[in-house]
C-alpha cells in the first residue's frame, strides 16, 4: 500500500493516552476499524508509549506510526530530547514537525523546523510540516503570507527530491482545540495557496504532496472537510483520542 493513498487520517494524540490508556484505545480502535487500502492512517503517540503501540498495530501493515517531535541535533548531551535516528530505529515513519503547539508553547522558531526536517529526512523519516495562522494575524490578512513563510522557511533546507516527498498540514491555530473549525472553504483557501506555492518549487510533483487539514476535526465534521477541494487528509487532535470517533472518522 502507497504511503500516499488519499486520504490521510492522522492521529496526533498530543500528551495524552498512558501506556495502560493506549491499549485500551487500540483494543477499541482495532475492533471496530478494518484493513482498507483507499486511505492511509497514521498514529502519533507520545515518544514513551511509542514502542507499545507498535508491537501491538505490527499485524496490521495499514496503521503507520509517527513521533510528534524530534531533536534539531543528531545525537549527543541534550537531556530529555528524542532523535531522528531513535524514530527511525523505533519503528516510526513520520515526525511531526513545526506543529503550533511546539511553535507557540515551546518556542520553535523557523529555523529549528527547516533543521528538524532535515534531520528527519536525513533518517528515512517523512516530516509533516505543520503550518498555521493565529487568529490576529487572520484578521489582519496575513493568512497566505503567513502559511508561505513557515512552508519556505520549513522545507528550506531539503532538495527538490526531499520536497517531493514531504506531508503538509494546514492546522489554523484558532481552530485548535476550541472547537471552531475553519469551513471546508476556509481550508479549501488555504491549500490552494500551498499547493500553488510547492508547484512553484517542485512543479507538476506537487500534487504528489498531501496536504492535510486540522483543527477541531470531528467525526461530524470530517466528511465534509474531506470533501473539499484540496484537502486530502486530516489531522486529528481530540478525537483522535476516543476509538469509537477515531474509527468513525477512519472508516467513513
Ligand atoms: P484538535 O483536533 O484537538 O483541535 O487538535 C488539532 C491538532 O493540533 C492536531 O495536530
């Protein structure tokens, strides 16, 4: 199965979900969602509960597995930190990368996430750059200008072939976790300009790239979402964490 095939469901289940919590997430999940080769899903658990979640989705070749973060540096004196290569050694296919929440509340600058894409492609790994304006700099206009920034500074340190190769989430930080949504048009909007901007930088390849959706995705709210133009994947936070949502949203 292509790790592109569209769409791409993506669970970041943040720090939330204890070891005990997870298999009790993934008894529920895997009962009730099947094997099926028209979409891809992926699981980002936190980097300690990693390991136990791959054991126990290893029969199930369709669920992939992601870390939420990884180190700028490859090895060394950084205490408390994960590396690419502990990703790619653990089993991990995909990094989060750039994700708001890092950006905001941890203070990752531009810099740092062209580093960590790098590092992670370095590893074999996919990024899933992770993109988004607040709600000010909306509401001043600076949705596009802002977007663009964070994709060329994110990718700015990969060849066209890494490029080619990467996952965008478009994840408005207003609508994180509040329960506002943006509209399939406001999406829509948004991944039309990113898709213009890789076809800048890639060409045709481009459309090779999926570009995800997040932000109070639900399992109400993501057909819809689904169905817009350019979005070709989500990426879940809260309702990732509940099997019966997740596996709704999965299997719709
Ligand atoms: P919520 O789905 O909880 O709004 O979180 C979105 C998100 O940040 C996923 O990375």
């Amino acid at each position: 199965m292509s790790v592109h095939s569209r769409p791409v469901l993506a669970a970041n289940w943040k720090m939330n979900l204890t070891p005990a919590e997870a298999s009790s997430f993934l008894d529920a999940f895997l009962n009730r969602y099947a094997p099926r080769d028209d979409r891809s899903v992926i699981l980002f658990p936190s980097a300690l509960v990693f390991a136990g979640v791959r054991d126990r989705v290893q029969p199930r070749s369709d669920i992939r597995l992601g870390v939420q973060n990884v180190s700028t540096e490859e090895k060394g004196a950084f205490t408390g930190e994960n590396s690419a290569a502990m990703a790619a050694g653990a089993g991990a296919s995909f990094v989060l990368v750039g994700h708001s929440e890092r950006r905001h509340a941890f203070g990752e600058t531009d810099v740092q996430v062209a580093q960590k894409c790098a590092r992670v492609v370095a590893h074999g790994l996919v990024p899933m750059l992770c993109v988004g304006e607040t709600i000010e700099q909306r509401e001043r206009g600076e949705t596009a200008e802002v977007v663009l920034h964070q994709l060329r500074t994110g990718i700015s340190m990969l060849d066209r072939a890494a490029v080619r190769d990467i996952m965008i989430a478009y994840e408005p930080v207003w609508a994180i976790g509040t329960g506002r949504t943006a509209t399939p048009g406001d999406a829509s909007d948004v991944h039309l300009v990113i898709r213009a901007a890789l076809a800048g930088i890639v060409g045709e390849e481009a459309r090779a790239i999926p570009l995800l959706y997040g932000g109070s995705v639900n399992a109400k709210n993501a057909a819809e979402l689904l169905a817009a133009p350019e979005v070709e994947g989500l990426l879940v936070g809260g309702a990732s964490i509940d099997p019966v949502q997740w596996a709704e949203i999965c299997g719709r």
